[in-house]
C-alpha cells in the first residue's frame, strides 16, 4: 500500500509539511539552506519561498552561523540558516499536532531498507523512539550491502520524517559477534527502548 502523507493533504503543500518537520523535529538545529534543500528534497526555489513564508508567520527565524571546512584551504564562513523560533505562541500545540499526524511508518522503513542487500535485522533506535542519546537510529544486520543504495534509500526517509538519520550495518557474521563480545554500540542500542522491524536469523 502506498504511503499517504496525512500532513501534506491537509496542507495542501507537500514542501511545507516537509519544511515543518524539519523544524519541529530538530528544534535547536540551525538550517542552512543548502541543508534545508537536501533534507527536503524539493527546489532550492521551493525552499526559498516555503521558508519567506514561515518567516512571515515568525515560526521560524533567521540567524548567521559559522560553516566549517576542516578539509579546505577555506577553513570555515559565514552563512545564513534558520531556527524554529521558540517564542513563537503556538509551538507546543503545532509540534504535538505534526507528531500526532506523522507517526513512525515503521513498515514503510522495513520495505525500503529491506532493498539494500541481504537483510538479516533491522532495529530502530535514536529519533524513532524519541531517544536522541541513543548512537543511531538504524542498526543493521546485513550481507552483500549495497552502499549507494542504502545512502538513497536513508535520503528518501530522512527527507519523510525530516531528520538525519544515523545508522549502523554489519554483515551478519560480525553482528553476531558483536553480540557474544557485548559490542557498546550494540548494547547502547539494545539496552535502551529500541523497534526490532526485523530478525529473520534470530541474532536478538
């Protein structure tokens, strides 16, 4: 069954409710625009006049940061992003709506990830279970992976639930053995709240 984005349809606006997940999910991340298009998948056009538009209600506000660029002659400048403006009067009220109409499709990221290689296990943690101390928010058991297409397949999620997300993937083998050895990756994921999606070798 095809994922229905509730939020867009009563939007009526797919980039805004993309933009507004963004914010309203990341509350104390500044965005610049260039992010703001990756996450969002949509224009550059499209992310300059969604974002006039939630500066116009003062949702959002904007502020000058510094980008780094350890790997360049040009160690770091100054560029524009924008925050959620914590003063704005409805943030609670529209933060607890947009999380009460996007729930985590949790069979809509097994079917995704599921097209990356052999997949053994899939575990959600971090931002799925509303833990951002977590490590990752992915954890993977999985053999012959194929890297472009699992940096796809996380980009076409990030861009649904509007965060990063962070993850993990061993072939099987390693994975086991990280359970008998009482890996610290694992055991910080699976100590804590965590969604098994999938275990079809019984590692877990």
């Amino acid at each position: 069954m095809k994922h229905v984005d509730f939020l867009s349809l009563f939007l009526d606006n797919a980039a805004r409710a993309r933009l507004l997940r963004i914010f309203l999910f990341n509350q104390s991340e500044p965005h610049t625009l260039n992010t703001i298009v990756r996450r969002a998948g949509v224009t550059r056009g499209t992310v300059v006049h969604e974002i006039k538009q939630l500066e116009a209600i003062k949702l959002i506000k904007s502020m000058t940061i510094t980008v780094k660029f350890p790997d360049t002659k040009k160690k770091s400048k100054k560029e524009r992003a924008w925050i959620l403006n914590p003063q704005f009067e409805y943030i609670a009220a529209i933060t607890n709506f947009v999380q009460d109409v996007s729930p985590a499709q949790f069979d809509l990221v097994a079917s995704t990830l599921k097209k990356t290689g052999k997949v053994s296990t899939i575990i959600l943690s971090g931002s799925f279970v509303n833990d951002s101390a977590r490590p990752v928010d992915v954890l993977m058991a999985v053999d012959d992976l194929q890297k472009r297409v699992l940096d796809k397949a996380l980009r076409s999620l990030e861009q649904l639930f509007g965060r990063e997300i962070r993850y993990a993937a061993f072939p099987v083998a390693e994975f086991r053995y990280r359970m008998t050895i009482q890996d610290r990756l694992l055991r910080d994921t699976l100590d804590f709240p965590h969604t098994i999606l999938m275990d079809k070798s019984s590692l877990l």
